[in-house]
C-alpha cells in the first residue's frame, strides 16, 4: 500500500522550545503510557503502530522503557542492530517497515541495566541528539511504567502531539491512571483518550464507566485478551487474520478521528 502523508502545519501545538532538531520531520508524536505496569503499554503500541501503518503512514516506535526494553523481542528484530555513523542511530526496520528504536537492539538480552533516574533522562537526551528518524508521520513513544524521571522529561522535552492512556477495567490500574491524567492536565498535554486493554478478562464494567464519567474523557477503543501473544514471537503475526485485521481498520480510524480533531 502506498504511504499517505499528513497535509497539516508542522509547527501547531509545538512550543519553539521543545522543538528538537532530530524530531523536526515527524508530523505527529503520540505517547503510549499509565500510571503503572503490566497494563499493556508496550503491546498496545505496537498495535497503534500496526494499525497507522496499515492505513497507509509512516510509522515509528521509540521504546522508552530503557530498564525493560522489549519492543524488539515482541516485533521479531532480536537479531538487528542500529546502524551507527557519524556518531548517528538510524533505527531498524521491522517486517513491516516500521521503524523501531530500542536499548534492547544496542545491548544484551542477560545484560544487566543499572540506571538512576537522572542517567534516564540523560540516556533520553542523548537519543534525541543522535537518533536519526527522517521523515515521519507517526511516532509512538513507549513509555515506562509510572510517571518518573523519563515521563516527565518526554513532557519537557518532546512536542507530543497527544497522549494514550493505557489502562485494565481493574481498580488498581484506574487509581494510577487518575493520577496520571492529573499531571498531564497540569502540563496541558492532550489526552487522546483511555484504551481499555484486557477489558474480557475483568467483569467490573460499572467501575469502569464511573471513571470515565468523573474524568469527563472517552474511551479511545478495547482491546481483548489475545492467547496468541503467549507463544508468538511477532505480535504483528496475530493480526493477519481478516477478524483482526478489521480491528486495526476500527484503531486506526478512531485515533486518526481524534489526533485531526486536536489538530
């Protein structure tokens, strides 16, 4: 399929301060992030990414999960390596020609990471300089679990262009998420809305919707419980049936619906 491209002005919700050079190609940067882990944060970027790309965009993921970087193993790029010229990372190329950047590609899978939170922001820093992505229409940013040093400088540093919140029907994972939307209100970054992920595998629906009623936002879109990502080592694998495919048609659709409002 041919790629489309975003007819909008690149310079709409960016400060001048937070416009970094490496990202001056990229249309829209959206992050993927909650209030804790095991929620799903890492899978639901990848199926946004599938999802973009599918509609016909140029896509990018950026793995900021720098103490557990996994991105690559879940896209099947265990066996790649960035280019590295001139001091410049050009990130790898997934099977489906999305662009991926991860600590886990430029390190060993047994190779312990040991990081203070200001090495983190540091590390992030660094990678703004140096990574090379070109031209993009989309980039999804990864972040870690809970609202630290890395979150808070993607905030400062990076001109996001909106925010997903991940988040289980679970009440421990909706107390952390109103947590997180409150710090995003108070730095005025856009919430594009909450994706509800593993939403057959909890019963409580009506806890649910009183959260999305007293924090006045929608739900993005749910995502089920695939038993596929148990043993398949490309998650993308999972989404070739026609079944799937439609629900990345449905993704795409909503957060494209959203991301051009905002714009």
């Amino acid at each position: 399929m041919e790629e489309k491209t975003c007819s909008i002005n690149k310079d709409w919700g960016r400060g001048e301060t937070k416009v970094h050079f490496s990202l001056k190609d990229i249309r829209f940067i959206l992050a993927v992030g909650s209030g804790k882990g095991g929620v799903g944060k890492t899978t639901i970027s990848i199926i946004i990414a599938l999802a973009l790309k599918k509609a016909g965009y140029s896509v990018g993921i950026f793995d900021l999960d720098f103490y557990g970087p996994n991105i690559s193993l879940l896209l099947g790029l265990e066996n790649k390596t960035p280019v590295i010229e001139f001091d410049k990372i050009k990130p790898v190329l997934s099977q489906e020609n999305i662009k991926v950047m991860s600590l886990a590609l430029m390190i060993s899978e047994r190779e312990p990471i040991f990081m203070r939170g200001i090495m983190a922001s540091k590390l992030l820093q660094e990678f703004l300089q140096k990574i090379e992505w070109g031209p993009l229409d989309f980039l999804i940013l990864d972040l870690p679990p809970g609202t630290g040093d890395i979150f808070l400088t993607v905030i400062d540093l990076i001109p996001l262009t909106g925010f997903i919140l991940v988040t289980t029907p679970h009440k421990l994972a909706i107390s952390d998420a109103k947590r997180t939307i409150s710090i995003l209100k108070e730095n005025n970054v856009p919430l594009l809305g909450i994706v509800k992920n593993m939403f057959d595998f909890f019963e409580n629906e009506d806890y649910f919707q009183k959260f999305l009623n007293s924090q006045n936002i929608n739900l993005l879109f749910e995502i089920p419980v695939f038993k596929e990502f148990a043993y398949m080592e490309n998650l993308s694998i999972v989404f070739n049936s026609s079944k799937n495919q439609k629900l990345l048609d449905e993704i795409s659709n909503k957060l494209l619906d959203k991301v051009f409002r905002v714009h």
